[in-house]
C-alpha cells in the first residue's frame, strides 16, 4: 500500500531555485515532481499538467491523511492476527474493508476536476 521514501536534498543558489521553480510553476508540478520528471525521464521539454480545482486539492489533502490512518489500520489488523487476537477470517473481512474504502476515495477523486 505505501511506499518507502528517502529524503535527498541539495543546495542550489537562489537564482538557479528561481528558475526552477518558474519553470516547476509553468509546468504547474511541485518542483520536487518537476526535478524528477527532468532527471530521471530526462525530460527537457515538461508539458504543463491539468490544474487542479480547489475541490479536488481538498480532496487529495483529505485523502493523504485518510490513507495513512487506513494503512496504519492494516497494520494493527496483521499484528492483531499474528497475535492471536483476531481471526484469519475477521482480518481478511478487515482488510477487504478497507480496499473497499480505498477504491471509493479513488473513484472519488476521479470524479472531481
């Protein structure tokens, strides 16, 4: 469900930030998205992405800290099993519950421009 992440960082002088973030902006991408589209797909020429409407950015902020809490949930529901204090069919009845809700968050983010 998640994904393992290492944090690199580097310095770069201001007017070198400066142009990366107006071209980051241009391209309407995070600078973070826009330096890994560049190095890592050496992509020059970054085609600007859709704009999110201020519903949708609620929604995917709402959702991020909704899925840490579901993926926090599915943790505590392995460990109640391998503890013993839940049954393999209540854990598998959880952790289908829980796919249920993330493919509704999905649809609904989907569904919102």
């Amino acid at each position: 469900m998640s994904k393992s992440t290492t944090y690199v960082g580097f310095r770069l002088p201001n007017d070198e930030h400066k142009k990366f973030t107006a071209k980051a902006n241009k391209a309407n991408m995070e600078l973070t998205e826009f330096l890994r589209e560049a190095i890592l797909k050496n992509k020059t020429i970054i085609v600007k992405k859709e704009e999110r409407s201020v519903d949708k950015q609620k929604l995917i902020f709402l959702y991020k800290k909704t899925s840490n809490n579901l993926n926090q949930l599915a943790k505590q529901i392995h460990t109640s099993n391998k503890a013993g204090t839940l049954s393999r069919e209540k854990m598998n009845h959880a952790i289908a519950s829980i796919e249920n809700i993330m493919k509704l968050l999905e649809q609904g983010i989907n569904d919102v421009n």
